[in-house]
C-alpha cells in the first residue's frame, strides 16, 4: 500500500458572495455559486450539507475541495491537496474519497484514498487501495463501504473495502468477471456498475452483504448502451440509448423477481449523468440547445427544470432537496448549487386509502387500475369466493 503525500488546509473561510447566495437559496429556491473561484471546479458531490469537487491547481494538478454549508455565517473550507492530483471525490456524511495519481506522470497508477472530516480542525487522510502498478479510479461511498473501479482499460473489475476502521481497510473483490465493469454507484449493501461483457454497455447489481460471495444480477441488459448508474435504496436509474438517444430510465429491485423497469425521461434530445436522492431524480439535459439540469419527483410523477441558464450545466448531484453541478455561466467552470422548491421536492407524508398506483392522490387512474381486477378474488379455495 502506497501512502498520502500530505495534505494542506484552507481553514474556515467566510465569503460574502457564498453567503448571500445561501441566503438566498434558503428563502427563494434560487442558484448560488458555491465557493467561486478563478479556477476551475468539476465533477461535485453531495451529502446533506457537505459538498465536494476537483478544482484545478498550478501545473496541471487538481486538488478536493470540501465544503460543509450547514452555517452560512461560518462555511468550513478545506483543501486537500499536494504535488499529485486528487480528483472524481464522493462524499458519505463524515468520509470523502477520491483517487490521487502516484509517480511521475505516465508512470505512475491512480490509487484510492479516503479523508475522515469528523475532526474538522484536523481532518484524517487514509490510503484505501493502492495495489502498485493498478489503476483504482472512480470510487463512491456509502456509509462503511468504499467501492471503485480497478484494473486497466479492456479489463475493469469492481472492487470494494470496508473502512469500519479506516486505518485497516478490509478489500474484496465485488465483481471480476472479463472485459470491463466500471463506474460503481453504492447504497447499503447493493452496488450497481455498468458493464460490458456481452458487447454493448449494460447495468448490473450485486448484493455484497456476504463479502465473500456477492450475489451478482442483471439490472438492465438491453439493445443498446445503459450507462452511468446511480442508486437510492431500491431503485436504481441510468442513462439508456436504446431508442436511439440517451434518455433517463431507473428500475425497482426490490423484491425477488426480475427488477421492474420505467421510464423517467425520454425527450427526443439528451439527457445524461443521473443521480438520485430518496425520491429525486436529476440529471443534464440539451433539449433547449445547452445543458440545464432537470429533475423528476418518483412520488408526484412530475418533471421539473431546475436550471435555466444558456451557459451549460452538467454532472448534477442530489442529497434531499440540495442540488449541485458544474456551471460555465461565468467563463469557467464553477459549482453551483441550489434547494429545490417545496412543490418540485413535494414528499408522499399521508398515502390516501385508494391510492392504488403509488402517486399519493386518488384519481380517474386509480379508478382504473381497481376496475381491471373488479369482483377478481385471490381466495383459496375458490368456492369461497362466491357470494
């Protein structure tokens, strides 16, 4: 195992611009620049009030950037940060890994590492995989659980290590089957990547609850590429060109069958890079000429745009009614984030008796949907279902 080059902090900061624009978010749902920068910001993450993201530093390296904007009038700012590159972090409540490149340049191999932030005032840096000579790229967390893609390009395999005690981290092998499995999304104990093995790109889950023996299925194996999965408890959502465009799709697993598949967006124009958050779906869309970032309500069945702007946003993130992504409104790439509006983020608090389709109001649907099983009876035996 290799170890950190070191790390360097910013401190607790306070800018003005941060926190009008947090003001504001809380008061009118709008967009705010997160922690502007002359720099470039990239590929954000969220969870709850943590943000994170690559910026770009001197001589081509990019440094993690952690934000906690729980107190807009004390935003904690750290940096994370050496003479190699950190970059691609996801953040769990007090945990954010990243990968960081070992070596000179062409000689080196990207490793995985992990910064326990609970000790604000002297965040932890772990080293979580290092095999020498292997590229681990790509990680997510979730809770104790660490997962990323390991290997080299035409033989990516997904691999996982438990950071219960950070310093010790336990690694296992969650999915090596040939060819590529890549880009792992985590929750609890499913993870889900997308994989190549019969040719084009499909989506896969795997139950890691055994470590030793995960239970691997297919989520999505279709005509054409599904790609770039995300998950929230048991639904998980891609993005699918199999119609001959990328749309968003998501499917159920729960249960034991074959896992439940709808559609979420199918617009003739783009949508990519997904994410999910309880009952929040977002996601990148071009169908006004330029990337907005869009989102759809699992409950209400409604989509909503979120961003606006004709600059380009991209690679959206969602924790609860927090959204995040990198926007180009200023000439560079920023990250910027806002709170979704009581209507768009609207939860399902008091399922109504005779909802029967899930979208808590009883209407003609529902009506519908009781009518096509009128006077059907599931007793046994069937003559107790005479009247």
């Amino acid at each position: 195992m290799k170890r950190s080059g070191g790390i360097s902090a910013a401190g607790v900061m306070v800018v003005g611009i941060v926190l009008t624009g947090l003001v504001a978010a809380a008061a009118t749902a709008a967009e705010f620049a997160v922690f502007p920068a002359t720099a470039g910001q990239e590929y954000p993450d969220i969870d709850g009030t943590v943000i994170v993201w690559q910026q770009s530093a001197a001589g081509g390296d990019y440094d993690v950037h952690v934000v906690d904007i729980n107190d807009p009038c004390q935003v904690w700012h750290h940096v994370i940060g050496n003479t190699s590159r950190q970059q691609r972090p996801a953040v769990c409540a007090d945990s954010v890994v990243w990968q960081e490149y070992f070596g000179e340049t062409g000689s080196g191999d990207w490793d995985i590492m992990l910064a326990d932030i609970s000790d604000r005032d002297a965040p932890a840096i772990y080293p979580v995989s290092g095999i020498i000579g292997n590229d681990e790229v790509m990680p997510a967390i979730y809770g104790n659980t660490v997962v990323w893609q390991d290997g080299a390009s035409g033989d990516y395999d997904i691999y996982g290590a438990d950071v219960t005690y950070p310093d010790i981290p336990m690694e296992f092998a969650v999915s090596i089957p040939l060819y590529n499995q890549q880009t792992p999304a985590i929750y609890d104990r499913t993870v889900v990547w997308e994989d190549d093995y019969f040719v084009d790109w499909d989506i896969y889950a795997a139950d890691i609850r055994l470590r030793n023996k995960p239970t691997e299925k297919a989520v999505a194996a279709f005509a054409g590429d599904q790609r770039n999965p995300a998950i929230w408890g048991d639904i998980v959502v891609w993005q699918d060109d199999g119609f001959g465009d990328w749309d968003i799709r998501g499917a159920n697993l729960s249960g034991d069958g074959e896992p439940v598949e709808f559609a979420i967006v199918s617009d003739p124009a783009g949508q990519e890079n997904p994410d999910i958050s309880g009952h929040i779906v977002v996601w990148q869309d071009n169908r006004h000429g330029n990337w907005d970032i869009y989102g759809y309500n699992l409950t209400t069945r409604r989509e909503f745009r979120i961003t606006s702007h004709s600059a380009s946003q991209i690679n959206p993130a969602v924790s609860g009614n927090r959204v995040v992504w990198q926007d180009n409104r200023s000439g560079r790439w920023n990250i910027y984030a806002t709170v979704l509006d009581a209507v768009d983020a609207a939860a399902c608090t008091a399922p109504p008796a005779g909802d029967v389709n899930g979208d808590c109001r009883v209407d003609f649907n529902d009506f519908g949907l009781m009518a096509l099983s009128w006077l059907d009876c599931g007793m046994e035996p069937a003559a107790a279902c005479e009247p």
